[in-house]
C-alpha cells in the first residue's frame, strides 16, 4: 500500500522534492517515504499522541505531511552524527500561519512541527549527556 501512494505523491511536490517527479524508478520515491514514515513513528511517536489530530492519523499521513513541509522548504532533511533528521527553519511557524490554504490544519501542522523541534532536543541533550 505505502508503494502505490508514495508513488502518486510527487505530482504534488512543486519545491524541493520535485525533481522526483523526473525519476524512473518508483523505489526513490518509496525509500524517501519509508524514511519519513519511520522518523514520524519512531521519533515523534510521543510527541503526537497527546494530539487530538496526530492521534487519530495513521502514520502514512504524517510522512505526506512531513514532506510536505520539506518540499515547501520548511523542514530541511539532513544528516547529523550519521543519523537522518528532519530539521524545522525557524520561518517555518510564521510560513504556517500566514497560508490561508492552511488554516484548517494549522494547529496540527504547528504540532507537527513541534514536535520536530522537540525530537531535536533531545538529541542535542543526549548528545551532550
């Protein structure tokens, strides 16, 4: 199922994740999915389930918002100590609230993004532990 879906999903990535529009194989697409599907299971588990929204959302829907939030250049997806990450810039809340398209799901894109900050710091804290 994830397979079928992520591939459909670069038809709407205008930004960032749009050149994977261009790509022949469909396992680009799947990997990069699976990828952000692990990190918003793994990583922010936590943090959304006290979320009247996240809670309810199965896990697919966080990875097509997440990557969302990359294509539109939000969320910069990177590598820190050997370890993938989902990094918000620090426009990305006032970006949020200033879309109108957005208004409907505002508050659970700002909880999304939440709880990106929060899972990075925890990691710079367990870092310096």
């Amino acid at each position: 199922m994830f397979a079928k879906l992520a591939c459909h999903l670069p038809r709407f990535w205008v930004g960032k994740l749009a050149h994977y529009g261009q790509h022949r194989n469909d396992e680009h697409c799947v990997a990069l999915f699976e990828e952000a599907s692990r990190y918003t299971g793994l990583h922010l588990e936590n943090d959304l389930a006290d979320s009247g929204y996240w809670s309810l959302m199965p896990l697919h829907q966080r990875a097509i918002v997440l990557l969302f939030l990359v294509d539109r250049g939000l969320v910069n997806r990177t590598v820190r100590r050997g370890r993938r990450v989902f990094e918000p810039l620090p426009h990305a809340e006032s970006w949020v609230e200033s879309q109108p398209s957005l208004h409907p799901y505002k508050k659970p894109t700002l909880e999304l993004l939440a709880a990106l900050r929060h899972e990075l710091q925890r990691r710079a804290h367990s870092h310096h532990a």
